[in-house]
C-alpha cells in the first residue's frame, strides 16, 4: 500500500490522489504556508518511508538496510529530486513509477 502525508494529513494512493496535493500545494502557497509531505511504501516486502527536505522528523535516523526493491525505490526517489525538489511534480512522478512498480 502506497500512502501520501501532506503536512500531516494522511491519504493512501487512489485515482484522486493527484489531484488531492496538487490542492494542497497550491492551497499552502496560496496562503504562504508551507509544504511538506512523507511517501509511506508499506507492503510484503518493503517498508519505506520517504520525506521531503521540509517534513519534520525528516532528520530522523534513515533506514540502513534495504532489501533489494527498496533498495531501487529508495534509489529513484534520489535520481527523481524527490525530496530536493520544491514542486510537486517531481513527487507525482515518483509516485506514478512506483504504483506502476508495485502493480
């Protein structure tokens, strides 16, 4: 399962995701709020949770030992500017790869 945290609200990943943070995000710059989010890739064989730049308790110790598919989520999440990035398409490209991945 797929989930999306946007400054603290939670979402798991359906067909209205996309449309969902791209509300949020418009919505906080709008306002001058900010904006952070946390993916969390919870299945079988993988337990991930990926932060932005922003999320609070991003600072938090990171996982140091993946298996092999988390291993490669983790990797596109590095090579896709995920977290680095201060717009969301980045975010909704990744989260694009991954469905189609885990599908």
């Amino acid at each position: 399962m797929i989930k999306v945290v946007v400054c603290g609200m939670e979402r798991k990943y359906d067909s209205s995701l996309v449309s969902w943070i791209r509300e949020q995000f418009h919505r906080r710059n709008a306002h001058g709020d900010s904006f952070w989010f946390s993916v969390i890739i919870d299945t079988d064989t993988i337990d991930l949770v990926l932060s932005s730049k922003t999320c609070p308790g991003s600072r938090a110790r990171p996982k140091t030992h993946f298996t092999q598919i988390e291993q490669r989520i983790a990797d596109m999440w590095r090579d896709m500017n995920v977290r680095t990035d201060d717009s969301i398409d980045p975010l909704l490209r990744f989260l694009y790869r991954v469905n189609e991945m885990l599908a």
